[in-house]
C-alpha cells in the first residue's frame, strides 16, 4: 500500500518541513533533485514507500517493547562488548557533555551484520557476532531483528543509489564492496526512559551530536521528540521538531558535499576511491546536528 504525501504535517514556527523521497516513484529525477535540495538545506528528508510492510515495522517497535521491558538484570547480561554489540543502559552514553549534566535518557540495543566467531572475517573492529537474548525469554525477537536488519539495509541501498546521482556519479557507486556492498551496518533500537527533558538545566533525552557514517535511516512511533538544528556554528542555534509519521523513515545524510547544510568552502574532504582510475572528491561537512527532548 503506498503512502499519500497529503498525510505529511504542514510545517509550523518550531516544526521543519522536509522533502519526500518515493522510493515507489518512477521518476527518478525528481527523487534525485527532492534528495540534493533537501541535503543542502538540512540533511534530512522522509523515505516513502521505501517497501517495508506496515505491520512488520509494528512487529519491529512490538519485540523492541518487549526487551526493554525486561529486568534491568536480563538486560545486563547483554552488556554492549567490544564489537559494539549488544544493551546500552541508561544514562550510559553522553553525547553532548559539554550542554548535559549527565548522560542520555535512554537506553539502547546494537546489532550488526552477524559474523561467526570463527570466521576471519570477526578479526576486524565492529565485526562479529551479535548478542542475542534467548528464545526462551524472547521468542521469535532474533528473527525479527535480523529481517529487519536485512530489510533496512536495502533501503538504505535504495537512498544510496539517489545519492549518488544527485552528485552525478554512477548510480551503483555505493555499493562497491567497501562501502555498502560490505557495510558496517547497525541496527540500534533506542527506549526513552520518559523523564521529561529540561534544555535550560541540561537534560536531554539524546544530546544534540552530529551522525557518523553516510546515511542514517529513522524509524520512531508518534511521540514527538526528534529535532534537527541547520546550523550547529551559528548562534542562536534554531532546533525545529520533525514530525512523527508512521511508516516513514526518516533519513540523515551526514557526508557529502549534497548532504549537509551550508558547507564552507574550507570544509573537511575525503577521497572516496572508485574502481576506475579516476576518484570523486565530497566534501564531509557536519553542519548539522540532532537532539531528543522528550
């Protein structure tokens, strides 16, 4: 069932408004001028019809209940390790030390593309195995997770390909082994423990942080919280809300010369080598930034 772009909220004084990319769209021009105006104005935009069904995603939110749900010391026992998988607890990460007087509201569960301990291949940082909690306490949450792991990966191919047209590369550049064709991918389910955020005395439920990596896919119920701010150099910053939409990702484009906002000529540069003999020059400019109050 494809979403109708009608359903999106009209945008306030302290709610972003955001560009629509359909996956389903056959006009993938337009997907490609939506994408690199929505990058150079904030970095964010919505995935619609991006080919995850409705009632898995509610499957996916349903099993993320159920964990978070359980005793502090089940949870524990699935401490993140060294391979960054695994439970986060809460207060455990920090994010903006320097604006938070203590840790994040929130707590969290990582799982990574699974890699068998006697493979090679585990050797490497952020590669391994994943830690999982048991069938008998969580049926069926594994199989859930690993799917929706799978599933969430192929649309961040799709966005990919849009990305790298909007910077008139070959559409399949992304998926050279070393970037998506083998990625570090992570899948991290995020619970808010409910305190209410207070910015004037620094607490937050996330602090304001820029994302790592190329692209960052979001997936939230209907409780607003999510903010975004264009320009995290000038002052004063202005945090707008994005609107919670269910079904529809929403997408951070941290690296690019498309995917942020306002770069300055003197930005930081990468090279990103191609299989052909010539390289393509972006620019990685973290302009922006995002926070949760909740």
């Amino acid at each position: 069932m494809n979403f109708d772009e009608r359903k999106l909220p009209a945008a306030s004084a302290n709610m972003a408004a955001l560009n629509c990319i359909d996956l389903s769209d056959s006009d993938i021009q337009k997907s490609v001028s939506l994408l690199r105006q929505a990058c150079l104005d904030s970095g964010f935009f919505y995935v619609v019809n991006h080919g995850i069904r409705p009632e898995f995603m509610d499957e996916v939110f349903s099993q993320s209940k159920r964990f978070f749900s359980l005793l502090l010391d089940e949870k524990m026992k699935l401490l993140r390790n060294e391979k960054n998988r695994g439970y986060t607890p809460l207060l455990d990460e920090h994010l903006d030390p320097v604006n938070q007087i203590h840790g994040d509201y929130k707590e969290g569960y990582y799982i990574g593309v699974e890699v068998p301990e006697d493979d090679p291949q585990a050797e490497k940082p952020f590669h391994g195995p994943n830690l999982w909690p048991t069938a008998d306490i969580l049926p069926g949450w594994r199989e859930t997770m690993e799917r929706y792991h799978r599933e969430a990966l192929e649309v961040a191919r799709a966005v990919a390909r849009i990305i790298a047209l909007a910077l008139d590369l070959d559409g399949n550049f992304f998926d050279q082994s070393e970037m998506l064709g083998d990625p570090i991918a992570i899948l991290r389910l995020l619970h808010y423990e409910g305190k209410i955020s207070e910015p004037e005395r620094g607490i937050y439920g996330a602090g304001a942080h820029s994302d790592f990596g190329l692209l960052t896919l979001l997936a939230t119920d209907d409780v607003i919280g999510l903010q975004i701010c264009k320009g995290k150099h000038v002052e004063p910053q202005i945090w707008e809300y994005v609107s919670p939409v269910k079904g529809l990702l929403s997408s951070c484009c941290p690296v690019s010369i498309v995917l942020s906002n306002a770069c300055q000529p003197a930005s930081q540069r990468i090279i990103l080598r191609s299989s052909h003999p010539s390289h393509v020059e972006l620019t990685w400019c973290r302009d922006m930034k995002i926070r949760m109050l909740i």
